[in-house]
C-alpha cells in the first residue's frame, strides 16, 4: 500500500505531475473568475436599468461589451491550459 502511495507521488511531484496540476488548476480558476466577473456584470446592468429604465440601450451596450472581453480572455486562458496539456501528453510519448 505504502508502496503504491510513493509511486503516486513520485508521479504528481514530477515535472509532469506539477504541469498538469498547474494546467487543471488555471482552467478551473479561469472559468469560476470568468463566471463571478460576467455575473457581477449582468446583475449590476440590471440594477442600474431597473434604476434608471432611459439608460437601458447604454447600460446593455456596454455590458455586451464587457461581456465578450471578460469571455475573450477566458478563452485565451483555457488556450494556455490547453496547450500545457498537450506538452504533458507530448512528454508521455501519447
């Protein structure tokens, strides 16, 4: 058991091992960050329409706007993550 345990963390403590957990990780921050930043955006366009009904084709421009930069950045972060993938299953020989 012992034994099986070592050669598990050999693995994740590897240069391998340390790019994955690294690859994971940016790809799970990325989209919880893209997902609090778009519903911050949407819940306070709606605020300020409810707050103000004249400014709403303003307000929903610019929250389109912001919208696709915060998903135009998400997409370039999971590109990265991507790409750290395949240089571990490059690295495997797979």
């Amino acid at each position: 058991m012992l034994g099986m345990l070592a050669q598990g963390s050999s693995i994740l403590f590897s240069d391998n091992g340390l790019m994955g957990l690294g690859a994971g990780l940016g790809a799970g921050l990325t989209t919880l960050g893209a997902a609090k930043g778009i519903g911050n955006l949407a819940g306070n366009a709606v605020e300020s329409m409810a707050r103000q009904p004249e400014v709403r084709g303003n307000v929903f421009v610019a929250m389109i706007i912001a919208a696709a930069l915060i998903e135009g950045f998400t997409f370039f972060a999971l590109v990265v993550c991507n790409g750290i993938a395949g240089k571990i299953a490059e690295a495997a020989g797979g």
